[in-house]
C-alpha cells in the first residue's frame, strides 16, 4: 500500500515517560524503513506531564510541518484529550489494526495514540502501518469530519 501522508514531511512522535520505551523503539523502526521522524520528547523514564510532548507534536501536524503524529502513553487518553485540543488534529485512540484504519477511512484522523500499557509493540508497529498507509474514503465521511471543528 503507499503511504497517504506527505513523504517530503517528517513524522511527529511524542510520548510522556509510559511510552517512552515504545516512543524509542518506533523511532529506531520508522528511521530504518527510511523515515524521517521529529522526536517532541520525553527523553527519559522520569515521570513528566504529558501534555507537555502531547502539545508540540499536534502543533507540528497542525501547522504542516509533518506528515503525521504519534503520540504514546500509558492508556492514550491523556494524549488524545491533549491533542484533540487542537482544531486541526484528528487524535484516534487505536488498540487494533482495523480501529487504526477506520480511524483514517472514516475519521480522517491525523495524529495516531498508543496505549503501551495494552498493546504489544509489534502490534504497534502494525498499527502504525495500517494508518500511514490507509488514505481517507471522503464521500459521506467528509460531510461528518467537516462538522468536528469548533471554527
């Protein structure tokens, strides 16, 4: 399948310390298929705020700087209710591959939210490859995502 987001563009991650592992691990695995991927933090595994990596990674997709975001946490909530603040973002909570691709299908979503404390990693790497490359349907779906916006 190709990738539906803009290759020129990097991929925005972030994560607070409970992703932090798997923040690491996805980087080192996009950055070897050939991606370019911006890291917003966190850089250890001390405890930090989420909103604090959540932030600039859904600034970055919201401005056009990157093609996409991933954002990891414990549950993904946190992350997601963070992102979701943004007007231009589509934050999807995604626990499954066929949830990672309605999330792009019908929701056109734009930023991606791992539970690492409920999926497995390669399941993440999966989930990840089901939304990059998952190009939104429009039709019907479209009239819907036009409505999420608070503008």
């Amino acid at each position: 399948m190709p990738y539906v987001f803009d290759a020129s563009k990097p991929i925005s991650i972030g994560s607070d310390h409970a992703g932090f592992g798997y923040k690491s691990a996805l980087i080192s695995w996009l950055t070897e298929k050939g991606y370019k991927v911006t890291d917003h933090g966190t850089f250890s595994l001390d405890s930090v705020d989420y909103p604090d990596f959540a932030h600039p990674t859904a600034s970055a997709v919201e401005k056009g700087e990157s093609g996409f975001g991933i954002l990891i946490c414990g549950s993904a909530n946190g992350v997601a209710i963070t992102a979701n603040k943004h007007q231009g973002i589509r934050a999807a909570i995604c626990w499954q591959n066929d949830v990672a691709e309605l999330s792009r299908l019908h929701n056109d979503a734009n930023v991606i939210c791992i539970p690492a404390r409920f999926v497995a990693l390669p399941l993440a790497e999966q989930m990840i490859e089901v939304f990059m490359n998952t190009p939104f349907e429009g039709g019907r779906h479209a009239n819907r995502v036009n409505k999420i916006s608070c503008n």
